[in-house]
C-alpha cells in the first residue's frame, strides 16, 4: 500500500518540479518548430514500432495499488487494491482481462470510512470488434450481468476497469510512433508548437511548449525505443508517468507503470493521484489456449443475463439461443443506401411488390413499450395522408407477442396497415434491418433504396419532402 508520506512527498516534488518547468516555460522563446537533430526522434518511431509489432501474443498477472488524497472542508483518503489477469493476441485480434478488486476503503480526516468491501469482479474481453463485460460483487445473491457493446466503447485509462495491456505501452493509449513522425516531418513549421529534441547515448528526450502546457517525453533505445518518462503541467495540474521493462527474447515489456497527479481544483485545494501496476508474470509469443478468448475464461456461468446493446435484446446464458455461438458476430450496420430487406423471417401479408412505384415506410415497434405504441397510433392517424402521397407504411412487432394479443390491439386501435411480427431470430432480424433502438423508422425511394432510418417521427415530413432530391443526387440521410 502506498503510504499517506509518499502522497505527501511526491505532492511536493511534482508541485516544485512544476514551478520549475513552468519558469524554463516563461523564459522559451516564441517562435514555433523544434530545435536540435530531429533525426533520432524517426530512430525511436522506428523502434517502438518494431517492439509493439514483435508482440504476437502477451500473457500474464498484474496488480494495480491506486491512493488518492482529496483536500476540502474534510481530508478524504481512498485506497483500493485490485489484481488482473489478461491475454492477448495481435492476429485475432482479440483482448481478454479478468479484473478483481480485491480491497476499496476510505477515510474522512484519518477515521475509516465503511463502504462495501466483498471484492469486485469486471472482466472483459475485445474480440470481432465486440466488447464483452461481466460485472458482479462476490458472494452476493444479485444476478450476474454480462453487457455486449461495440468494441470502440471500451473505456481505457488510468482508472479505467478495462486493463488492455498494450495500452500500457502507450502514453494514454496515443499512437507514439505516429506522433514522433508528425514531429518528424513537421519540424521546421513554425505553426509547430516550439519545442526541443536532445539526445544522450540510448536517451531521447522530446520537449514541447504550447502557452502554458508543457509536455516532455523521455525515450530509451537500450529498452526498444519505449517511453521510461512522460511529464506533462499547466497551471492546474502536474503528471508524471514512469515505467520500467524486462525483456523476453529481444522483446521488451512493461515491467511497471506508476502515475502521479497532482491537480488543483478552481477554489485552491489539492486532489493527488497515485497509480503503481506491477506485472508480476509476463508470458510473450507463446501458444493460447483455444479457449483463451471465450466466456468461459471470462467467468461467465449458465443462467447468468446477457444484455446485447447492439439489438437491445436480452437472454439468460446457456438457454437454446443464447450459447456462446449463437452471439452475433457482427455490429449492427446502417441500410441507409441499401434495398430494402426482404421480409422473410416476419409474419405480415405485405411484400414490395405491392407497393412497387411507392414510397415505403417501414415502423419497427414493441407494442410493450410507450413510445413505440405513441409512434404508430400517430402513423395510423396519418394514413389517409400518407397514401394520398404514395406512401406505403408497414409496421413490424419487433418482439413475439401472442399474435391474439397483437390482433387485440390494432384493431382497438383502427391501425389499417400492414402489421406484422418477427417469426424468425429476433436478433438477426434487427441486425438485417439495421434497428438499433425501438421505435425505429425506415424510408425509401420509390426505387426501394433505403434513404433515412432511425429518424423521429416529426421529420418524417422533413424526410419525404427531400426523397426526390436524395435519389437525384444520390444522397441519402441517416
């Protein structure tokens, strides 16, 4: 555990290390660019390039400490202690962390603050370009839950639960060799912030300016070009990140990773931050198990729920259709620009044939929910209307219902339009169609290219008015 001194001591020497930096800052000159021989920054690009890319698979166990001191009318204390497995492989490419907090408690003013201590589990996996996550508190009777998400929406960072290890290669998950090319080539712009490139045997140290923000990057070619020092200030705040390495055959791997913060609020008072990841094992370019990426090794455990953000669809795990395999592999994509799907796998006595020449406007609908129920008794209130304009309207019942019940309902509500039900997946279905959220609108040329979908119902006038120009133009509109 990171003792109450050390928050104190380094509080000080990042606060006195700030001051210093910002007077070399005050005393820089103007002008824009960078000084020195900017050749050893392409050296380093090359180098952590080719590190990073000898990185085929990465194994192993870390544990992360993480203290932070807050003043204010009160001095609060939080520390939590956390262990994470993980695994990685370049060519999947594919990312599984099981992550466990195994302490969090806090103090107000040094007294012991009681917060729920049963260790919390969050582990993850990034494969197909779907990001999976389990989260649960041990020993407690809540339901598991397991969410599956774009794989863009993962939140990694200092704080972040979601411990992909090549982002600790990294200075905040930036491409670092892209960044030394930029300043590479752009050298000599003096729109560039100004800055300076020096180079000490294997060291090489990038520092630049911009107003008050200062930012200095320290390289080491001896550890294949990686970064062993970042340090970042302005006026509110000063970091620092430090990481050590080990080697395995010519590679080198993060062997720790410490952050310091320390940040000023706007009223004057202090926030620090100390974040110290320890790899304990580090396994590199050797065979996975087949199973590496799987639920399985995330933990996940028949009757546990899965929620889908993708379809919006839930399942409990291990029941007919909602094994491992049944996921859909891929991300929900637009149809705007496509024909129109068929309506195979929906119950409903309709086919584009039928309105072959006319606009269609296709409803994706829950009659189980508010919103969805609002939007088509609005459409059935239009439909005189609508026709009148060549327009075509099918509403779709994007769950199964009793079809009675169904029935029930449209004829209390004088729906006179085609309705049907998905018969078939319910998943795969709205993967077709492009439904992300219910209700979802879809409208067509008179060609039956999908020209806007997902729109809310009052702009569906906005929608209609501009199909002629859209199909002209060859334009379409989300």
């Amino acid at each position: 555990m990171v003792s109450k001194m050390l928050i104190f001591v380094c509080f000080f020497w990042v606060c006195a290390c700030g001051a210093a930096e910002g007077e070399k800052a005050a005393e820089s000159e103007k002008q824009g660019g960078l000084k020195g021989d900017v050749e050893p920054l392409r050296i380093v690009a090359q180098a952590h390039q080719a590190n990073k890319d000898r990185i085929k698979t990465w194994r192993g166990r870390a544990t992360i400490e993480v203290q932070v001191y807050r003043e204010g009318k009160s001095s609060i204390e939080h520390w939590m202690n956390s262990s994470v497995t993980f695994a990685y492989d370049r060519d999947g490419p594919a990312t599984r962390w099981n992550y466990t907090r195994l302490e969090d408690r806090s103090s107000r003013d040094s007294k012991e603050i009681k917060i729920n201590n049963k260790p919390y589990s969050n582990n993850g996996m990034k494969k197909d370009e779907v990001l999976c996550e389990l989260f649960y508190y041990e020993n407690q009777d809540q339901r598991r839950t397991m969410m599956i998400r774009p794989a863009h929406k993962a939140d990694y960072g200092m704080y972040a639960e979601n411990p992909d290890p090549m982002w600790y290669l990294t200075k905040g998950g930036e491409n670092l060799s892209e960044r030394l090319m930029f300043y590479y080539r752009e050298a000599n712009n003096p729109n560039l912030s100004r800055g300076t490139v020096e180079r000490d045997g294997d060291k090489v140290i990038l520092e630049t300016h911009s107003g008050n923000l200062i930012n200095r990057y320290k390289f080491d070619l001896s550890l294949g070009g990686n970064l062993v020092c970042w340090y970042g200030a302005d006026s509110m705040a000063t970091t620092r990140y430090y990481w050590t390495y080990e080697e395995f055959n010519d590679i080198w791997i993060p062997k720790s990773f410490t952050y310091i913060n320390v940040s000023r609020r706007k009223d004057g008072l202090w926030r620090n931050n100390i974040r110290r990841i320890e790899f304990v094992e580090n396994v590199v370019n050797e065979p996975l198990a087949e199973d590496e990426f799987s639920f399985a090794k995330m933990g996940l455990r028949p009757d546990d729920r899965i929620y889908d953000g993708r379809t919006h669809i839930e399942y409990t795990f291990g029941q007919k259709g909602a094994t491992e395999a049944d996921m859909p592999p891929r991300l929900i994509e637009s149809i705007v620009g496509k024909p129109l799907p068929t309506f195979e796998g929906i119950d409903i006595e309709f086919t584009t044939e039928q309105a072959k020449g006319k606009t269609i406007l296709v409803c994706f609908f829950d009659m189980n929910q508010r919103p969805s129920r609002h939007t088509v008794r609005e459409l059935a209130g239009r439909a005189e209307e609508l026709k009148e304009k060549d327009i075509a309207v099918v509403c779709v019942q994007a769950s199964k219902v009793e079809q009675k019940e169904l029935d029930d309902w449209v004829n209390k509500e004088k729906i006179l339009f085609p309705v049907g039900m998905v018969e078939g997946d319910e998943q795969e279905t709205r993967l077709n169609w492009g439904v992300k959220s219910l209700p979802w609108l879809i409208l067509t040329d008179r060609q039956h290219a999908v020209v806007a979908e997902g729109f809310l119902l009052a702009e569906l006038d906005e929608k209609i008015k501009g199909i002629s120009h859209k199909s002209a133009s060859g334009t379409a509109e989300r």
